[in-house]
C-alpha cells in the first residue's frame, strides 16, 4: 500500500510507468482502480499516477468538509508531495471538475488537461438526477445506489453483455464503500461546482471527450466546455454512456494519447 502525507492525511496512490507524468483523475466514486483500462497503455508512455481522493478507499477522511476546490487542492498537494512540478491532467466527471479548477486557477503545473465527460454547472436535468441519486443512497441505502450507478454509467447493450462482470465490480465497490455521509457530501459538492464564468481564462491546451448517449453528464455540456474554452479540441463518440473509459477504452486511449503526447514538453 503506497500512501503519502498530504494535508491533514494520508493519501493512496499508485504510480507506474517512466517519462512525463499524467495524473488520471477519477470521477465520483475517486478510487483509482478507475483508470484500469488506461494505466497500462498510458504507461507505456508516461508516468501515470492515480489516487483514492480523500476519504475515498485507502485515502483518509477530510477534517474539513468536501468541496470540488478542496479536492483540486488535494491533486496539488499530492504533486507537491511526489515532487511532480508539471503534468498532464485527465479527469473524468468529476475529475473533470477537479481538472478545470486546476487549469483555471494553477496553468503553470499543467502540460496539458483533458476533460472526459464532465460538466460546466449544474442544471435543472443535472440537479433532479443527483437529487435522485442521493434520495436512493440515503433513503435505500448503499447498496440500491451502486446497482442503481450501473444503469446510470452504462449503456443498455454493454450492461446486457457485461452483467456478470458489472455485478462483480458492484460487490468490489460494496466492499470499499465510504461512510454514507461521505458520499453524500461528495454529491453535494459536485451540486455546487460552478466555474463556467472562468472557462475563458484556459490557456492550458484542452481536450474535451464525451459520448452521445452519456445521461449522466449530457453531450451538451461538452459542448458548452468546447464553446467556452479558447481553442479546445473536441472527441465526441456516438456511444459509450458515462462510462466512457471501460465501455470505449481503446478508443479513448487512441484519442487521448497522441493529444497528450503533442503537448508533452522536450525533456
């Protein structure tokens, strides 16, 4: 178990692969088991690290609450610790917020960013969805809400072909589930993430990714993503739900490497 001092905790990563880092930062759930499908190819390349966010599997709980912006603080903090002056950042969700607070508020640690189905502000479909999300984590317990994740992450056809697999993953996310309250927290601070009036000042070069079908974060915010970031680059697959890092893997590699190593600076 690899942990390091960060803040007012402890926080697990993991780090694999040489050459200029990437930090892969997860979306909700904030394990880094997440990226599964990207270490590997990412690796290859890179110095790939990934984390359990605060309060998240192997990391220690917050003393102090949970906000996006704390979060995004936790990602310096952890390049701070690992002694990593610059990086490519991926995030997905709401890594993907995490990623714009840090190309908005820290562009000199950052190579290049790349936001993966994310959003820019919670809207009226955003709202009644995490409302809903966090009515069944609350009231049905964890259990219901991670069965009930599945059906929200993923394409119909790729539940129906993956079940086994899909209830699997769900006993291992079971296994490591947070305090409820911890999770609720977390919903309520992606309910209150807003940096859409800053969008403009991205200097950073960004790519946005996103899939047609994603009901968790629509295709439209990438699209507000693409409208509001000076010359970001835009790949929006026709399917792949929110999950698009398992359901589109390969995919996604292919989109996202080249882009990452056309930012990569000389050594």
């Amino acid at each position: 178990m690899t942990r390091i001092l960060v803040g007012d905790g402890s926080m697990y990563y993991e780090r694999e692969g040489i050459g200029f880092p990437v930090l892969l930062i997860s979306g909700l759930g904030g394990v880094a088991s997440f990226w599964r499908d990207q270490v590997p190819t990412f690796a290859k390349q890179f110095d790939v690290i990934t984390h359990d966010h605060r309060g998240i599997g192997q990391s220690d709980p917050s003393r102090s609450g949970y906000t996006v912006d704390r979060m995004a603080a936790d990602v310096i903090g952890l390049m701070d610790a690992l002694e990593v002056e610059r990086a490519h950042v991926v995030g997905h969700s709401t890594g993907g917020a995490i990623a714009q607070i840090l190309a908005i508020e820290h562009p000199k640690r950052l190579a290049s960013v790349v936001l993966s189905a994310t959003w820019t502000k919670p809207d009226a479909y955003f709202r009644r969805l995490f409302g809903m999300r966090k009515d069944i984590l609350l009231r049905l317990g964890p259990s219901a809400y991670v069965q009930a994740n599945t059906l929200y992450l993923y394409p119909s056809w790729w539940v129906a072909r993956n079940n086994e697999k899909l209830r699997q993953a769900e006993a291992q996310t079971l296994a490591v589930f947070p305090p409820t309250e911890i999770a609720a927290s977390r919903i309520d601070a992606i309910l209150a993430f807003d940096r859409t009036e800053m969008l403009g000042r991205i200097k950073t070069p960004t790519l946005i990714v996103g899939a047609e079908d994603d009901i968790v974060t629509p295709v439209y915010f990438s699209e507000e993503l693409a409208r509001r970031i000076p010359a970001a680059e835009v790949k929006i697959f026709p399917s792949g739900g929110h999950a698009i890092t398992q359901v589109r893997a390969r995919e996604f590699n292919q989109a996202v490497l080249p882009f990452l190593a056309s930012h990569t600076p000389n050594s």
